[in-house]
C-alpha cells in the first residue's frame, strides 16, 4: 500500500510494488531486477530504478508502464 501512496504522490520516481508487475518483468527477462520480489526499502528503491530505466526505454511514464504490466500479466 505504502508504494501505491508513493507512486501517487511521486509518480515521476516511484512504482507501485505489486506481484502482477513483478511476475510479468522476471517473465520478460528484465535485468537488474532484485533477486526476488522486494521485500526491503533498499530493494523497493533498487526495483523503482529498474522500472524507470524500463520505463524511459519504452518512452513511457511510470504509471503508464504499471497499467501495462498489470494488463499483460
């Protein structure tokens, strides 16, 4: 919940940490994804700079990268 709140008080840093998008990422081979699913601050951070490096190679927002790993999973 605490990510959620993140993502919309801060939408150009932080991304909503949820099992969907973290399951659709590792299924797409991601790199530089955390070893699991981020269960810590630091590995919470770790992941948000992963998906904002993810997000700006696709030309995308974060929130927009959200709504479509949600969808795809």
């Amino acid at each position: 919940m605490a990510s959620a709140i993140l993502s919309v008080c801060y939408p150009q840093e932080f991304t909503v940490l949820d099992y969907r998008a973290w399951e659709t990422l590792q299924g797409m081979g991601v790199t530089g994804l955390p070893v699991q699913k981020p269960n810590t601050v630091d590995a919470y951070l770790h992941y948000c700079q992963v998906c904002c490096m993810f997000a700006a190679e696709h030309n995308l927002s974060l929130r927009d990268l959200d709504r479509a790993l949600w969808a795809k999973n």
